[in-house]
C-alpha cells in the first residue's frame, strides 16, 4: 500500500518519501496495530494512519516541519513501555518511531556524563558507562528494552529512585525539535547551573506534547563496589510498610527498598517457580550500597527485628534474583479493562493507611488487589483486577480505582508518581490541581505547541 493511499496529505506524503528511505516508512497493517498503543489501557483506541521512523535529527526536524505545515497530528514514541497511554496512537496520526536514534554519543568519565540520542537502550547505556566505574541511575523495571527517551518524557523513576531520584534528577541538558520542527538546546553539561528559567526540566516528563526530545546529556553516579541485600518478611503488610518508617528512624539510606504483598508473592511464586510466600505474607526488600553499606545493613537488621521481621541477609546471587523478580512482578500483564495497575503516591507516614484503606476497598467492592511499592519514596502500584470483563465488574473496578484515587489525595499524595498521565489519568487530573494551574500548562502547551499537533490528548485536559 502506498503512503497516498491513506487518509493523508498527499503533500505531506510526498516530503515523507523525499526525506525517509523506503524502509522508514509503513502503512502495514501489522504495523499499525502494534504502534497503535504502549502498555497502557485503552480508552480510545485509534490505529495510526501510518509509521515513520527517524534516524538523525535532521529527519525528525523534516517530518515536524511537514507535519505543522499540513496539521498532521504526531505521536512520538520509542519502545512502547509506558503503561497510561502516553503513547497511544490518536485518530489521524502518525507515530514517529526514534528507536533507530540510538547511539551513545559520547562518555566523559572524568565529567561523569554521556551524551545520548533518545532511542538509546537504558540498560545498554548502563552496560556502556560500567566500565568507567558509573552507572544511569534511573532504573524502571523495563530498563533492558526502555529508552532513555522514553524514560525523560515520562520522568521514569524505578527501584533504585530511593536514593538516587528519577530521571529529572539525572537530565543536564537536552536537545528539543519544537512543534514548527525548530531545534533549541536547553541546560548544560555542569551538575550546578540556574541561567534562565529550567526548560530542560519542564521537558522532562512532558510526555511528548511540549517537544520532541533528540539528544540528552545525563549525569552519571558511581558504580558502587559494595552492595549488601536484606529480604525481610513479615507477618502482614502493614508491619512491612511500618517497617519502611523504622528504616528512616534508623537513619539508613537504602538504594532499593521495595514491598511486596502476599498476593503479589503468591503470583510470583506461580509464575516463578519461586517459595516467597512460603517465607510470609509481605516482603520487604532492601538494598544498600556504598562504603556504609554493610553498617547500614546491621542496623536496618535490627529495626526491622524489631517489627516481627524474620530478616535474611542475602549473598549476591540470590539478592539479583530478588531484585530481577521484582522487577519483573509490575508488567505480569498488560493492563487491560479487567487489570489496572496504579501509580499513585502518598507520603511515607501514610503507607499503612493507604495499604490498609486498599484492603478495605477490594473486598468491598470484590475485586481481586496486589499492591507493591517502591516503598522508600511512598510510590505505590496497586493492581485492581476483576476475573470476567462482564458490565457489574468493570463498574466495580473502576469504582475501587476512583476511590483508590480519592483516597490517595485525600491523604496528601498524587495520582501519578512516575507513570505520568498519558490519555488514562486524564479523567483524575482536575481532582489534584486546580482549574487556574491546568488552564496555565495549557497556556504553556499553547505557547510551545500552537497548533497542537504533538501528541496530542495526552498530559494535559483539554478546556471544559
């Protein structure tokens, strides 16, 4: 099939074939059905009238230019792995693909930076900066397929974000095709610089809409030689969220500290072939790092004692396959209408309230719950799912989401911790910020993007 075919400008077809190679280009329906969405559910459900993939930034830049110039809408994308549809395809668009962007620029041990196009691999980039002794800090737990593009329009967080912060934390600089296929520079390579306002953080986890990210210069952290593994279980949850408390009180710092409920354990195990949750029915698991590591080690051993903990100081190998199974615990399935998986947060002295409060609602409304956590910054991902895609259980579902929402504000947290919006938040938005703050980020989307042709119906409502 022809790219004139399709429900396209053949104007705007024509500059496709002059700047992309034959190769670049797809309107195959196998294409279009699996660039339609990323793992999040789906609410509105569009394929894309066609695919592109871009390979320099002077592509990028033609493609933006010829969409602004015929009002074509773009959704960019690189691997797919955000789970509220930021990056779902919308009716008339064509997806840009930068995963063949994928090349480490530059690494500048002695500045502890890289220097990276968007498509570049999270995890190939950390196995690149390893043999300098430092690593990528961020950390989802689709790292070995997720972009460190995809990780900045999302400002990803992960396991490691205890310590070390999400992406925004790790971003010094980054080079931004605007919506009229311009290109600007904001930041620096420094760690320290505050000339003008920060536009380098507002792009990071703008999802797409404010610009298209072509290049980044990340900070980079030691690689640390010392790493000491805690799997602690408890006898209910509720002592292993107290627990994260006591850790604070003991004044560690853990670079991963993750909860696990029974349920999650018992699918685990299922899925596995694993014993967790014949251990107990909740699981901390806690990583230290750094020269203080081992001391820190013994003092969280004692805390967590303290709680009924039974505390299991792992030896490297089973504490990399306890951290590989939680990785692999969020992302079991994708979400879909029976299965929701949230991303709320709340503050850490809220964590047994809110767990607790969760219970209550699954067995109220009767719908299976999983809840595990990255637990040291209060970053919850409660899975509500029901057996039957049946009318009354959907409604009971998406009742428990809404009050698991409701809940998660009412106690001073936020509806997204590190998912981002997407199109599926975009219902609970307004229930955390104000009409006059989403009526200035529409401001600011106008300004950047005034003819709303990135991404658009993502991150930010549209007016009422």
């Amino acid at each position: 099939m022809a790219v004139q075919e399709l429900h396209l400008n053949q104007q705007f077809a024509q500059t496709l074939r002059e700047t992309l190679r034959a190769d670049q280009i797809s309107v195959a329906e196998s294409d279009l059905q699996t660039y339609a969405r990323d793992q999040g559910p789906v609410t509105d459900y569009h394929e894309p009238v066609a695919v592109v993939w871009a390979e320099t930034v002077a592509q990028v830049q033609a493609v933006v230019r010829a969409a602004a110039a015929h009002s074509v809408p773009l959704v960019t994308r690189g691997a797919g792995t955000g789970v509220s549809g930021g990056a779902h395809a919308t009716a008339g668009a064509v997806v840009l693909n930068l995963t063949r962007m994928n090349k480490i620029l530059e690494i500048n041990a002695a500045d502890e930076i890289a220097r990276v196009e968007p498509g570049v691999i999270n995890g190939d980039l950390n196995s690149a900066v390893a043999e300098f002794g430092l690593m990528f800090a961020p950390d989802p737990a689709s790292f070995k397929i997720s972009t460190v593009g995809g990780n900045i329009a999302t400002n990803a967080g992960g396991l490691r974000c205890a310590k070390y912060g999400v992406t925004r934390d790790a971003v010094l600089s980054l080079e931004v095709v605007m919506a009229d296929g311009s290109l600007i520079h904001t930041g620096h390579r420094t760690f320290k610089g505050v000339a003008g306002y920060d536009l380098t953080s507002l792009f990071v986890g703008s999802e797409g809409t404010l610009g298209i990210v072509v290049g980044a210069i990340v900070r980079l952290k030691y690689l640390p030689t010392i790493v000491r593994t805690l799997a602690v279980f408890f006898p209910d949850v509720q002592r292993a969220a107290a627990g994260v408390l006591a850790l604070g009180a003991a004044r560690v710092q853990p670079c991963i500290l993750e909860l696990l409920d029974g349920p999650s354990l018992k699918e685990l195990d299922i899925r596995n072939g694993s014993n967790l949750s014949q251990r107990g029915t909740a699981l901390l698991l806690i990583q230290f790092d750094g020269l203080a590591a081992e001391q820190e080690e013994t003092l969280a051993a004692s805390a967590l004692e303290a709680l009924d903990g039974t505390v299991s100081r792992e030896d490297p190998a089973e504490a990399q396959r306890l951290v590989d199974l939680r990785r692999n615990n969020r992302g079991l399935d994708v979400d879909a209408e029976n299965r929701v998986g949230e991303d709320v947060a709340v503050p850490r002295s809220q964590l047994v309230h809110y767990i607790t409060a969760l219970e209550e609602m699954a067995v109220r409304h009767d719908v299976e719950l999983q809840v595990i956590a990255h637990a040291g910054d209060g970053n919850l991902h409660p899975t509500f799912s029901v057996p039957t895609f049946e009318p009354d259980r959907i409604q009971a579902l998406n009742a428990a989401l809404d009050e698991s929402i409701d809940m998660a504000l009412e106690l001073g947290g936020t509806i997204t911790g590190e998912h981002g919006i997407g199109q599926y938040k975009l219902r609970w938005l307004g229930l955390e910020q104000a009409e006059p703050v989403l009526e200035m980020q529409r401001q600011i989307k106008a300004l950047f993007d005034p003819q709303g042709i990135l991404n658009p119906g993502k991150a930010i409502p549209a007016a009422s």
